[in-house]
C-alpha cells in the first residue's frame, strides 16, 4: 500500500480535470472524464 502513490494520482486527476474544464467549458465532457477516472481508480484499488 502506497498512500503516497495515491495522493499524487489523486492530484493529478484533480488537475487534469480543473484543465478539462478551463479548455472545453462543458459540463457533460467533464463528468464523463470523472466517470472514467473513478472507474479506473475503482479497478485499481480492487486489484490490491
């Protein structure tokens, strides 16, 4: 278990997303990219 690991992921999906939403400006787009990170993120920490 990498707690450190997992706040930098943690980080860089929060500013992935802040940048996905300053550049597209749409909401639907954004959720969708915060589907996806969350799924992935499910599937990772269920794998452990």
């Amino acid at each position: 278990m990498k707690h450190g690991n997992t706040i930098i992921y943690a980080f860089a999906a929060l500013s992935i997303t802040a940048l996905s939403l300053w550049l597209i400006h749409d909401l639907w787009v954004v959720l969708l990219v915060l589907f996806c990170i969350t799924g992935v993120y499910a599937l990772m920490t269920s794998k452990r």
